[in-house]
C-alpha cells in the first residue's frame, strides 16, 4: 500500500475545482452572465437540460467545502475565479460583491491553514466579450491582461500560486471547431483563431503575474492525451503525429519558445503563412514554474482518408483491453506516466504538476454512503503509477485530485459524477464517498 509521505515532505497535495462547474449563484450578487449561462439556456445543448445557476451553491457554502477539503487531508485547495463576476461586461467597472467573494474565500483557506491555488481562466468567458468575437478576436487578449493584471494586484499579497489557463486545447477545441461546449462555435478558422489568442494569452498571463506578484509560483495546464498509433504502418504513425500536434504539441511548443509544430502537420503551416502573427514567437514564450498536466486517457488512431483535415479517426486498440470510466475513457496508467515523460522531455520545463487527474463513475448512494471501489482502485493506480516514475527521477512536484465536490460537468450537466463527496442537487448535502476517506488515510500516512 503507497502513501502520500513516499512522495517526499515537499510534494503537494491538492483538490481541483472550477467557478462554473461548483459556484451557483450565477444570476445575482452582481455577477455577469458567462458563455455556460447562454449556453446551457439554449435547447438541446446540455443533458437533460441542466444549467449551473445553482450548480453546488458553493457560492453560500464555500466555508463547509473548504473545510471538507481540510478534513480530506489536502494541503491545497485550487479554485478559479469567474471572470464575469470580478467584470460583469469582460472589462471596464468591476463588481466590488464578487471581488469580495474571493477575499473571503482566500481568507477562509488561509484560516483553515490550506494554501489556494487560483485558475484564472477554467472556461466562463463573459458573454459580453463573447459577443464581440470571444477567443477568435485579437481584442479578448487586451481584456484577459485587464483581468490578469487586477487579479493579481487584488489577491496577490496573499495567494502565491497560479495556474493561467485551464485546458487551452479542451475549451478552443470543443467551444470553437466542435460546438459541443460553449459557446458553441464550429470550424477551423474559429478553433485556429481561438488557439493562438489562447497561447498569447497564457504568455502574457506569465508575464503579468510575475511583474505583479511578488514571490510567485506560476503555472498554466494542459489537458494531454498519449497517442497511439493503431499501426506501425506509415499512414497510422503519421495520422497519429498529427493527431498529437492537434492536441499536445500545438498548445504546448509555442510557450516554449518553438512556435506551432508546422512542419509536422501542413495545416498548421497554411495557417502560419496566412497569419503572420503566428510566427510571434517571442510573445507566445514565457517560462512558466510548472507545467499542469490534466490526464484522463490515452487515444488510439487510425489513418481515415475521409476525415477532412486530419485523415485520422480514433479507434479501439487492437492489441489491449482496458477498462472505461462511466465517461468511456480509458483507464490506463501506463499511458498517464507516458504523456507526462512526454511533456517532461521538453527542455525548458522546470518542474510538472498534475493539476487535474479522476474518474466518474455510477456513483449509488445507500444508507447515506457511497461505496466507489472503482474511483478507489483509479487512484490507487495512477498514484503508484506516479510515485514509480518519480522514484525512476521524474519531476513530478504535486498531484491535484478532480474534484471535491460532483458537480456541473459541462455538456454532461450534473449526470456525470466526478467528486470525492457526493452532491445531492435537490438539498445541496454532501456524503463524503469512500473515495474520499481513502485520501483522507493515503494523505495521513
Ligand atoms: O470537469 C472537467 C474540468 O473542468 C476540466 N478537465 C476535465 C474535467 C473532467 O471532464
């Protein structure tokens, strides 16, 4: 049986969470609407129609979720701050209630001796700078630097860690080419567009942090997936090559001073010639103090001749068989250690954090308990998985469970259950599940 301690007296140990996904209180205290606010209102985009006005009313109950996480054992606490409820509009006034709200919940993590990692973007764009083009408009990097730059001048005496972006490739690839999150924008213009105001903004977030936060530890997360080749013949390799810029490399190389892997995926090459921007290196460069990994599986790929753009289409492996989560992801911890290698051989990472890492499952609540051996079982896994490869030398500095508490799981709405406590959306009780007092006890020892 591992133990938090045989990951050394320095690792830190960590619960993520995000403003949309738990807040509620989306319609009052002066808060704008976000991009999730539109989006959930319109039909057919949510299951089951759910919207995240209420979500898990954090809002009201922050102080008995921070002191869930102090009872779970975690030393940190991270939470991002909803843009539209420090600026209603995107910029211009600021909404003084939501800026207090943060100062209490800072406070409220400082008192429960927990240190606050603060996110400041998890996704809730303001709809206001949506409306003016969103993450496709060269604009939204002035507003994102006004929202910085005040964060930290507001929170910055206090709260010393940060994370700049939450998951560039999930939001720019779901909310701007798929249309399936918000605020439900398709095509490759818009997705090319979003990627490179993303990877500005997560440069000039760094930047800003550091010249306004004295004593910083400064981050930004990437939402990886190792990918497989279903081959070893040319067309597979490639077809996954280029599935690995689309995901991987393209968020990732620009911040290191590399710029966007053109010469290993044509497209990207047309983009940067008709862009000049794109080949900006200097400004899309900064050197973060961790890099965040959020992984959740592995994908497998296959050449497909008639999937415009990539020629590629993900596929079951041929050659093994892993369990799924009740989200249809693949549980497979070898594939996490691989896609942190990956990232680790970059040579300007200082050190990596695993800033999200969980599992949603079924969950069944009987007699007021919530028996889930699987979650269980998946960081049992991932964990030793975790704690081989840093014995092996890999600079692995903290790892962040997702999530405290069940929550809104965007498209998903509150039917895919992620927490370590249970939700119940009716009452707002939370059951700290089983999973949660295997922490508790792994975090002890
Ligand atoms: O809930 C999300 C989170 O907001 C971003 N990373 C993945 C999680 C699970 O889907």
């Amino acid at each position: 049986m591992i133990k938090a301690s045989d990951f050394g007296n320095d690792f830190v140990w960590g619960v993520a969470t995000a403003a949309a996904q738990i807040e509620g209180a989306a319609e009052t205290y002066g808060r704008g609407a976000s991009i999730w606010d539109t989006f959930s209102k319109r039909s057919g985009k949510i299951k089951k129609g759910h919207q995240p006005i209420v979500a898990c009313d954090f809002y009201h109950r922050y102080k008995d979720d921070v002191a869930l996480v102090k009872m779970l054992g975690f030393g940190v606490f991270r939470f991002s701050i909803s843009w539209s409820r420090i600026f209603p509009l995107g910029d211009g006034a600021v909404n003084p209630e939501g800026i207090a709200f943060y100062h209490r919940l800072i406070d409220e993590c400082l008192a429960q001796n927990l240190v606050p990692y603060i996110t400041l973007y998890h996704w809730d764009l303001p709809q206001a700078l949506e409306d003016e083009g969103g993450w496709t408009a060269y604009s939204i990097n002035d507003s994102f630097n006004i929202f910085v730059t005040f964060c930290a001048r507001e929170y910055g005496d206090r709260v010393k860690n940060w994370i700049v972006l939450n998951e560039p490739f999930g939001f720019t690839s779901l909310g701007y080419m798929l249309g399936i999150h918000a605020p439900g924008k398709t095509g490759l213009t818009n997705f090319f567009s979003a990627v490179h105001h993303a990877a500005i903004a997560q440069a000039d977030g760094g930047r800003i942090l550091r010249a306004e936060v004295k004593n910083a530890h400064i981050g930004t997360s990437f939402s990886c997936s190792e990918i497989l080749p279903y081959t070893q013949s040319d067309s597979d390799l490639l077809a996954a090559k280029r599935i690995d810029c689309l995901m991987n490399r393209m968020f990732v190389e620009p911040l290191m001073g590399l710029g966007y892997p053109t010469a290993d995926w044509d497209v990207l090459e047309k983009f940067a010639v008709q862009h000049s921007t794109w080949r900006h290196t200097e400004r899309l460069t900064f050197e973060f103090d961790f890099i965040g990994i959020q992984n959740y599986f592995p994908l497998t790929i296959k050449y497909n001749a008639f999937i415009p753009v990539v020629q590629a289409w993900e596929v079951k492996a041929a050659n093994r068989k892993k369990p799924h989560t009740a989200m249809g992801w693949e549980i497979n911890p070898d594939s996490f250690i691989n896609i942190i290698k990956q990232y680790a051989a970059y040579p300007k990472i200082k050190s990596l954090m695993v800033t999200e890492n969980g599992a949603a499952y079924h969950d069944k609540v009987s007699e007021h308990q919530v028996h889930d051996e699987a979650r269980i079982a998946y960081f049992e896994q991932h964990l030793a998985a975790l704690l081989k490869a840093k014995q092996d030398g890999l600079n692995v500095t903290g790892y962040m469970a997702w999530t405290l508490t069940d929550n809104f799981e965007w498209a998903e709405g509150f039917n895919a259950r992620f927490g370590l406590v249970h939700t119940d959306f009716k009452t707002q009780e939370r059951i700290v599940k089983d999973s949660g007092h295997w922490f508790q006890k792994f975090l002890n020892r």
